[in-house]
C-alpha cells in the first residue's frame, strides 16, 4: 500500500509529538534491529527512530533500508530522525484520511 501525500501530511503531524521508538546505532540495521520494528509497527502502526552518530548509514539510507526489511512506508525523514508506518489490520490504531 502507498501512501498518498494527504495521509504522509497526516502521519507527519501524529510524528511530531512522538517519542523515538528504535535507535540506529553502530552496526546499521541488523536483523535485531528489524524485528524490533516490526513489533513496535504491530503495536503502534506510526514509529519515530533516530540513527546515532557512529552509524555507518544517513537516516534516508536507514528508513529506506528498513521499510525495505519491515514491510513499511517511509513517513517523514528530518536530520538524524525517520518515521516509518505499516498498517496492523488485525489490531487497526490509526485511521488514515
């Protein structure tokens, strides 16, 4: 599913506010690093994640990396920062417009 331009406006403003969920750090995206996506995407839908100083990638490398890997959407990449969305159809937190 692609998100269309009003519903990365929507997601955008829900991210501002956000705490980070998932941090990047020296080893890029490992497989752990994957898996915590996922559960934090089955839990919220919308998650924030920072990459850290050491890492060997840019945040648009890391999200797109990681949407790759997680079945997600990009949102939203700022700085260091990303937001990333996957639909949970079974447990369904955010209704896009």
């Amino acid at each position: 599913m692609e998100l269309t331009g009003k519903q990365r406006a929507y997601l955008r403003g829900m991210c501002n506010e956000m705490p980070v969920a998932l941090y990047i750090g020296k080893e890029g995206v490992t497989e752990g690093t994957v898996q915590s996506a996922r559960e934090a995407l089955d839990a919220r839908e919308l998650i924030k994640c920072a990459v850290q100083r050491g890492a060997p990638l840019s945040a648009r490398e890391a999200c797109d990396t990681l949407c790759e890997m997680a079945d997600a959407q990009p949102v939203q990449c700022i700085g260091n920062r990303f937001s990333i969305y996957r639909e949970n159809p079974e447990n369904k937190r955010i209704e896009l417009p």
